[in-house]
C-alpha cells in the first residue's frame, strides 16, 4: 500500500462570501499525528470541512492533494472513498437510520463493484470496537447519533473512524465534552490505528488531549493561516502562556480586542451586535 500524503497548498477559502482561510499549507504522511491549535474562530473547523468539501465552504484558491489526485475537484463521497474521514465537532444527528446499518453503508460504498461487506465480519468488528470504545452495547442499534450524549456522539465518531480504516483521519476537536476516562479511550483508540497508512491531523483547544495523543508537529492556526508549526514543546508554552506570546512574537493584532470595541460601537449605535460583527 501507497503511504498516504495530504498535502494543502496556498488554500484559501469563503463562507458567505467572507474569507476565512487565507493561505493554509501543511502536508500530512502517513505515519505522522499533526496536531492543530489556536483560539476560537480562527478557522479550525473551516479547514476540515474545506478539505473535506462542505458545500458551505468555497474554495477560491490553492490546491489538496491526497497521493497527488486533486481532492478539491472531487464530490465528498468520492473524498471518503479516496480514504479520507472528519470526525466532526458537531455530529449531526439522524433520525431513522441506526448505527449500524449507517456504517455498514458507508463500507459498503468503499468496496469494489459487486462485492460486499461480509456481514458476519461486520458484525464481529463492530462488537470488538464497542467494546474497546467502551461504548453501550444496544449502541448499534440505536438512531444515528440521536439522544446521544456530547461524549457518546465523539465516541461514535471514533467508532466509525475504527471501522472505515481511513487514510487519513481529521479530527475535529474530539476531546471536547469528553471526560478523564472517555479521553484515554479515545487516544487509545487513535494510537491502535497509528501506521505509515495512517496519518492523523488532530485539531484542539487543550493540551488534554496531546498527553494522551503525542503528536509529531504540532501548528499554531491564527487568523485563516498556519503562523507557527513546531514540535510538542509548542503544546506546554501555549498550555502555560497562550497565545499572547505567538501573536506579539508575530505582531498580530489582539482579536479580542477588535471584538471588544465592534460591540461597543454597535451597543452605542443601537443596533444588535451580529453574529457577524463579533466574528473577526
Ligand atoms: P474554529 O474552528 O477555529 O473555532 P471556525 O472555522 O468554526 O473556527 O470559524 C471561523 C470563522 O468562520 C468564524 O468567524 C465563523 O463564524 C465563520 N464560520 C465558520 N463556519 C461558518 C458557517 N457555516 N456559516 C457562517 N459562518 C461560519
Ligand atoms: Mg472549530
């Protein structure tokens, strides 16, 4: 098997016309864990579902690339099908389709013409990761995601992430809303899959999540861009620090205090302070 390569070059990309990616580089092997931190809104999540083609999403410029066949020209399902998968902040849920017969689906949808998932196989690999997952047994069965707790949806992402086997697997902050426990599970469950097939692009707020995940590269994400990429001593001197250091090292402006003067503006003028307005 071809090691895999992600590699993003110069991506730019709009939501509802405002740019919020504005040059991303960064370039994922096999074999690597590269974690991505940085504040809220800086586009984080923009950059996942970019790579992995949300509509919302538009790309005005750059290239991806996974083993050098453009990703960008590509629909989602032929994205997955090409080996990539996004755990996403937000699962949605799904009403009406159980657990099991959705990712038995999306296996489906990755074999060759005419042959199956073996459904007894099926069966038995899904036991094995409910159970390594600590997950409840009836979760199979279960509505896609629905009544599911913050935990048990992040779970369920990993769940499906051990089942597909991707090539390359983003997650997007999979540590948040999960407890002491449920995070070593899950970095137990991403360090069994860690292999030159394999490359992980791990996005986070905390360093909770890195103790139990080490990553080989760890970025800073600010303001649509990648400013700063090291290896995991970045990780305690942002978890000491912040990132006041970064953004006077790089001389970037400090957005919170943009946000706070475009509030006062707007509470003085009268009007309600948009979602838009707050978001710099
Ligand atoms: P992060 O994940 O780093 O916290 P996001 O990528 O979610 O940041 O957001 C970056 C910016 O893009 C924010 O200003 C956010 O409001 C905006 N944005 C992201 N997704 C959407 C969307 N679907 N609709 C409108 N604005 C969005
Ligand atoms: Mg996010």
């Amino acid at each position: 098997m071809q090691k895999p390569v992600l590699k993003i070059s110069e991506l730019r990309a709009n939501v509802e016309d405002k740019e919020i990616l504005k040059g991303v580089n960064l370039e994922i092997k096999g074999g690597e864990v590269h974690a991505i931190m940085g504040p809220n809104g800086t586009g984080k999540s923009t950059l996942s579902s970019t790579i992995m083609g949300h509509p919302k999403y538009k790309v005005t410029s750059g290239n991806v690339t996974l083993n050098h066949e453009d990703v960008l020209s590509m629909s989602v399902d032929e994205r997955a099908r090409a080996g990539l998968f996004l755990a996403m902040q937000y699962p949605a849920e799904v009403p009406g389709v159980t657990n099991s017969d959705f990712l038995r689906t999306a296996m489906q949808t990755r074999m060759e013409e005419g042959k199956d998932v073996p459904l007894f196989k099926f069966i038995r690999e899904l036991d094995k990761n409910v159970e390594k997952l600590e997950m409840r047994q009836d979760l199979p069965h279960r509505y896609l995601n629905e009544g599911f707790s913050g935990g048990e949806k992040k779970r369920n992402e990993i769940l499906q992430m051990l089942m597909l086997k991707p090539k390359i697997a983003i997650l997007d902050e999979i540590d948040s809303g999960l407890d002491v426990d449920a995070l070593r599970i899950v970095g137990q469950a991403v360090n069994s899959m860690r292999s030159e097939n394999f490359g992980c692009l791990l996005i986070t707020h905390y360093q909770r999540l890195l103790d139990h995940i080490k990553p080989d590269f760890v970025h800073i994400m600010m303001k649509g861009r990648i400013v700063k990429s090291g290896g995991p001593e970045l990780i305690e001197r942002i978890d000491r620090e912040g990132y006041d250091w970064i953004k006077q090292e790089l001389g970037i402006e400090d957005e919170r205090v943009i946000v706070e003067d475009e509030k006062r503006k707007v509470v003085s003028i009268g009007t309600c302070a948009t979602k838009e307005m707050l978001d710099l």
